[in-house]
C-alpha cells in the first residue's frame, strides 16, 4: 500500500475502514472539546458505551434478588457468569472452551499457573525469561524460585537482545533453550514485549521448550485483543492476560487462564485449589477431599467477582462481533501507516530523531510502535500531553504508542503526526 502525508489520505482510508463503526461503540476522553488522539489501549482500553448498561443489569439483580441472583431468576446467573465469556476467549486465543476461563488477575493467575508447571525436579530446575521482563513477570518468577528453595541467580536465565539490538532473536531464544536442554524446567515469555512491542513467535519457541522436555508459558498481557493466536495448535501448555488493556474491560479488570486440553483431566496436577474450581455438581455439597473441573476452570479459587466480569463480557461480544482477524488486517495497516509518518519526519528534519525500536517486520508487531527520540524525549511526551495525544512515557527513555484498531483512526495517527510537527517547526 502506498502512503502519503496528506489529510485527505487519512480521511480517504477512514472511510474505506470496513471497521470504522466500532470507533462509536467507545467513550472517547476529551480534549478542549474535541476527541483526544488516545494511543495507550495497550496499558488501559477505553470504554465502551455498553459496559454501564451491563454493570447496571447485575447491580438491578442484586438490588432485586439478592443471593437468588446466583440462580435462574437473574438474567445471567452468577453461578455460571465465567461461562458467558468462554466462547469470545477461545476465539481470540484460538482455544477450545474448555481451556479458557476469566478469573482473578494476571499475577494471581501467574502464580496459580507455576504452581502446577513449574515443577523442578533434580537439575531440570531452571527458568528461562527475558532481561527487561515487566515487573509482574520478574516478581513472580523470583518468588516461585525461592519457594522452591532455589536462588534466582543460579536457576533464572535471562535472554537479552543482541550488542545494539532491542529486539531479541527468535534463533537466539532458540539456541538458549537448547544450550540450557537438560536443566531447563519452564520457558516463560510474553506474547508481545511490553517494552519494545515485539511479538514473539509463540509456536517456535513451545516447540522448542517441548523438545527439550520443558514446560512452555506465556504472559498474553500486551497480546490478549492485540493479536489472533492459536494457542491449542501451537501446544501451548498454559497462557495468562489481563483484561483491562487492549481488551477494554476496565482498570484492574479480570484476567484469565488457558490451560491446554492435554492437561485438562490431569487431577494429579498439584495446585492451589479454590471451591470454584471443585467439582460443580458436588461444590455446595461441602465435602473434603478437591475434585478439580476439567480444564481451566479447575484451577478457578472463588466465585465470579461479577461486576467486573460485566464489565468483561461488554468488551468481549464487541470483539465477537468485529472478529480478531479483520482487526488485525486493519492493525497491520493502520501500525505501518503511523510508522510512514513518523518516518516522514524524520525525513523532513534530515535525521533521525525518532527510532523505532518496535520490530519493522509486521509479524514480529501487534498495534503498538515504541519510540527513542533523540533529544528531549520526555519534553516531547510532555508536549504531546498537553496538546492533546494521551501516549505512554517508559523510564527511562521510550514513548509508546499504541493505534489500537477498535477504536482508532487514520485521522487519529495523521493528527498525531501533525502534532508532532508543529513541535519540530515542520512546515510552519
């Protein structure tokens, strides 16, 4: 697709956009009254317009039936309100239902998934994760290490990006899985690198980690809604996300697990158990003994914090109803032309204030573009503040930006651009 720098290319492109409707689904933040450029879905999704309706429809069951809400008298009983959100999952993961479930939040569902996989036994002990790696991921991989005894130092192996290189290598991850072959327990990466926004290749490295008889696990944080998966054809053994960033679902929202079928009757699997993930049939019979549910819903603890999951299912059907790959098909396209104007500037300025560390292939992306700019970075970020663009400041040195294509438009990335021209003195 050929680019230009003009307004009325952006206009044009809106109104091809087959998707351009969803834009209306979503509360817009306002900026001296007029939309802000909101480019940071992948840290808090906005709203959409539906999701009040939704919570206001639990809080009248409440208010009418009180605990009877849980049973068939509430529009959407709350005994099985996780099960409403399984088909939209298994869609956007490319998963069975049995192997998805929204629950708790993402380093809670980190934890309860290490639990049961990371098992290390003899010298198969050690973890490999990436340098840099979001702090949920750090934290909770240290603290499972020293659970079992074992010093991060010794039994973490941290995978950086080449000499002068952002983005790691998918040979190199590769070649560390298989130098550390017979002492690797568990490989656990992200879906999309929160940092640089790269987009790892999720079936190269399970079958990598398999081949080596390690465990296989992925943080969906930055992936979940960002890119289509498939998560069961890849022989993923377990996934977590969050639902509040490109998944709309509100600050703090529920997250989710996926747990491959192929572990989904193993009763064996240790874990952390919770009634929720008891025997459903059995579960108000309050007998000892845990007989987990097969698949993911075993690993649930408690019953459903509804009103988030309200919230949850809002954003879901709005996805169901877009579909994953036509989101990515414009993802792909709007990314590449926001990327074309960012590099437009640094054409007209003569040098290249802006690096884009975010990967240039396409399918090594999802929405988001992170930026070093060469000078005043944060006074950059500032100005864009002020002027409306709500974007993403990362110590110490990146601005993120993410066009997510629910929402987002081609105006939305020229009027970005125009913005930061004016800073540059470009054209004026």
């Amino acid at each position: 697709m050929n680019f230009n720098t003009t307004s009325e290319f952006a206009k044009e492109q809106d109104q091809k956009d087959p998707l351009r409707s969803f834009r209306n689904h979503f509360h817009i933040p306002q900026h001296k009254d007029q939309d802000t450029v909101y480019f940071t879905g992948n840290s808090l999704g906005l709203q959409p317009k539906k999701t009040k309706k939704y919570l206001e429809q639990e809080l009248s069951d409440w208010a009418k039936y009180g605990v009877e809400g849980h049973f068939e008298v509430s529009k959407r009983p709350w005994f099985h309100y996780h099960k409403f959100s399984k088909q939209a999952l298994a869609n956007l993961f490319g998963a069975k239902e049995l192997e998805v479930v929204s629950m708790n939040n993402l380093s809670g569902n980190l934890h309860l998934m290490m639990v049961s996989f990371f098992r290390p036994e003899g010298k198969r002990n050690k973890i490999i994760i990436e340098s840099g790696a979001f702090p949920s991921d750090y934290y909770v991989v240290e603290s499972q290490l020293r659970f079992h005894g074992l010093n991060p130092a010794d039994h973490q192996i941290e995978l950086k990006p080449r000499e002068g290189e952002y983005a790691l290598r998918t040979e190199d991850i590769i070649n560390s899985i298989e130098k550390h072959a017979d002492e690797l327990a568990l490989v656990m990466l992200p879906g999309v690198q929160y940092y640089t926004g790269q987009y790892f290749d999720l079936k190269k490295i399970t079958e990598a980690a398999h081949s080596v008889g390690a465990i296989a696990g992925f943080d969906l944080a930055h992936a979940a809604g960002n890119l289509p998966m498939k998560l069961h054809n890849w022989n993923v053994d377990f996934a977590v996300w969050c639902g509040y960033k490109y998944l709309n679902s509100g600050p703090g929202g529920v997250s989710g697990i996926f747990v491959h079928e192929k572990h989904a009757h193993n009763k064996e699997l240790p874990r952390f158990a919770g009634w929720w993930g008891h025997n459903e049939g059995e579960r108000f019979k309050m007998k000892p003994g845990f007989d987990p549910m097969p698949g993911a819903d075993g690993w649930q603890l408690s019953n459903v914090n509804v009103l988030t999951s309200a919230a949850h299912l809002a954003s879901l059907e709005i996805f169901e109803e877009a579909g994953i790959e036509n989101l990515r098909n414009k993802s792909l396209h709007l990314t590449a032309y926001t990327e074309y104007l960012l590099e437009d500037i640094n054409s007209s300025l003569g040098e290249k204030q802006i690096n884009i560390i975010t990967p240039k292939d396409p399918n090594q992306r999802g929405a988001q573009l992170s930026l070093i700019i060469k000078a005043n970075g944060k006074a950059i970020f500032d100005y864009l503040s002020k002027e409306g663009v709500i974007a993403d400041w990362r110590e110490p040195d990146v601005i993120r930006i993410a066009p997510a294509p629910l929402y987002n438009s081609y105006e939305d990335s020229f009027r970005f651009y125009s913005i930061l021209k004016n800073y540059y003195n470009i054209g004026n």
